[in-house]
C-alpha cells in the first residue's frame, strides 16, 4: 500500500525566493502598507507598497541612489541605509503615510544590520513602524562612526585603495560623520521635521 504523501508544491514565487506567504497574509491582516527593504549589487531599495484585490502598489518608492542629490555617495553601507529610510520617511509623509509593518522578505534578520539601520532612519524622521530597540543599530555604527574610525587608521597608499570612490566624488571619508550629519539635517528639513544633529 502506497504511503499518503505529505509534500506540497510550493506556489512559483515561494518557490523562487521571492514572496514569504506566511508574512505577506499577516501584512494583509494588519491593514498598513509594507515597508520593503531589498538590497542590490549596489544599493539599498526601500518601498511602501499597499496590498489592492488586483496587485499591489507601490505607494513610495526610494533607493540609496536617490541620496547624491543631498551630497551623499549612494552605496550600501549602514550610513547609506539609515538616510535612505530617512527619505524614504520623509515621501511617505508627503504622501499621506504615517504607519507601516516592516518586510525584509527572505532576509534574515541580523540585529544592527543594514535592514535595520533603514528602518532606524525611517522611525527617527516620523515612520511609525513596530520594531525592538535591540535590533537596532547604534547611533555610531548608524552615523558611519566605524568607518571613519577605520579610515583615519589607514595610510595614504591604503587610503586611495579602500575609498577611492569616495576622494574622486571629493569627499573626505575621514569626516563622513559630519558628511552624514548635513544630509540628515538637509533630509529632515526637507519633510519638515527638526532633527537633533551630533556635534
């Protein structure tokens, strides 16, 4: 006799990596939009996107990219994430969103991470979204602290090797702490909302 069997097809988009069904209808029954955070080979791609009977839709769209207009190199470090949920924030409010439910898809969720430096910058510039405090990043690593620290340990030789993306945009990676502070003040002006910038 043929034992009964137990394995499920998956749906197509399970299957490839791209939709968690068990999360997406919890999103579902929650009412807010999601608060997508991807990453691509060179920046980091945050969306709101709403569920609607005939497909959802993208309410807010921002990338990394989008931050060279604030004198920022796009990338995606955990600097690069924080602003990118600032502005991310900051359209949501133009458009009329104030609270979301976090998705990272098929991420895993390393506390401190660039996800979660994303979702730090959207909740400081406005977003309501459900978070732990421990998954957070701290306000150093966020800044770009870490990096800085690393930058002013290196010579001229290694200096060149290591950032020379940032010195031909002209940017001084050994003061990115003050970089990330005037693009956070300039992001934050620009919704609206003051910001408390460290010195």
């Amino acid at each position: 006799m043929k034992a009964t069997s137990t394995y499920e097809v998956p749906f197509r988009r399970r299957k490839e990596g791209k939709t968690n069904y068990k999360k997406r209808l919890a999103s579902i029954k929650s009412g807010l939009p999601r608060m997508c955070v991807r990453k691509s080979n060179k920046h980091i791609v945050l969306q709101l996107i709403a569920f609607e009977p005939k497909g959802d839709k993208a309410l807010v769209h921002v990338s990394s990219k989008h931050l060279e207009q604030f004198g920022w190199l796009s990338g995606k470090n955990l600097p690069s994430a924080y602003l990118t949920g600032m502005l991310l924030a900051a359209k949501a409010k133009k458009s009329n969103v104030n609270k979301a439910i976090l998705d990272i898809g098929f991420n895993t969720p390393i506390h401190g991470s660039r996800i979660f430096s994303a979702l730090k910058g959207a909740v400081d510039n406005g977003l309501d979204v459900k978070f732990e405090e421990t998954a957070l990043p701290s306000e150093e690593r966020a800044s770009g602290k870490h990096i800085e620290d690393y930058a002013k340990s290196l010579n001229d030789e290694e200096l060149k090797k290591h950032f020379s993306k940032y010195i031909e945009k002209g940017i001084n990676v050994k003061e990115l702490t003050k970089l990330f502070n005037e693009v956070k003040e300039k992001i934050a002006k620009d919704s609206g909302k003051e910001t408390k910038v460290e010195k």
